[in-house]
C-alpha cells in the first residue's frame, strides 16, 4: 500500500524558509514523477511545484526563483525548499505521486506565514 507522509510545516515569519518532507512507502518512487501542490483557505489545491523521475523540474510562476523541489530515491523522500516565504504561501501543502493509474496524495502539511 502507497503512503505518502508530510512533515515540516509550521509557523514561519515573512522572508523566512522551511523545508518540507514528504515520505514515500509501499513502493519505490524512483519511476514516478512527483510533486508538491497547496490548497489555501476558499481556494482550489493548485500545483507548487514537479520534479519527473529523470528530475526535470516546474514550478508554479509565484514559487519561481524562491522553492527549490529535489528527490531522494535511495531514501523515498520528495523535499520542497521554501526561501522568502510570504504570506500569501499560507496553504496546506501536500505530496503527490502521480502516473497515468494512480494517483497518490499525502494528508498534508499546515505552512502559515506571519509575523
């Protein structure tokens, strides 16, 4: 069974970073593009940011410059690097793993972004 677990959320003020985890298990991510995307309060998930398995990597046009996305295959672990965080970044973040017949999602990880 896939399961993809968040962490490194929190509190952070403007201009601060986090780093984001997301751990994979129930199968190897190696072969699988990955992804991170955010829902923030009355407002519909929409895509962060996407490294493909050969580790090309998107980003969203707000993140660009600013989050880095990077995998660990050896360990099953997908990061997000978020520097010069804002408040408008205030989302719940979560993990994907998707191919063309599944599609996995994390529960999630609260970034709140205030002073």
């Amino acid at each position: 069974q896939v399961s993809l677990v968040e962490s490194g959320g929190g509190l952070v003020q403007p201009g601060g970073s986090l780093r984001l985890s997301c751990a994979a298990s129930g199968s190897s991510i190696s072969i699988y593009n990955m992804g991170w995307y955010r829902q923030a309060p009355g407002k519909q998930r929409e895509l962060v940011a996407t490294i493909t398995a050969g580790g090309s990597t998107t980003y969203a046009d707000s993140v660009k410059g600013r989050f880095t996305i990077s995998r660990d295959n050896a360990n099953n672990m997908v990061y997000l690097q978020m520097n010069s965080l804002k408040p408008e970044d205030t989302a719940v973040y979560y993990c994907n793993r998707r191919s063309s017949v599944s599609n996995y999602w994390g529960q999630g990880t609260q970034v709140t972004v205030s002073s």
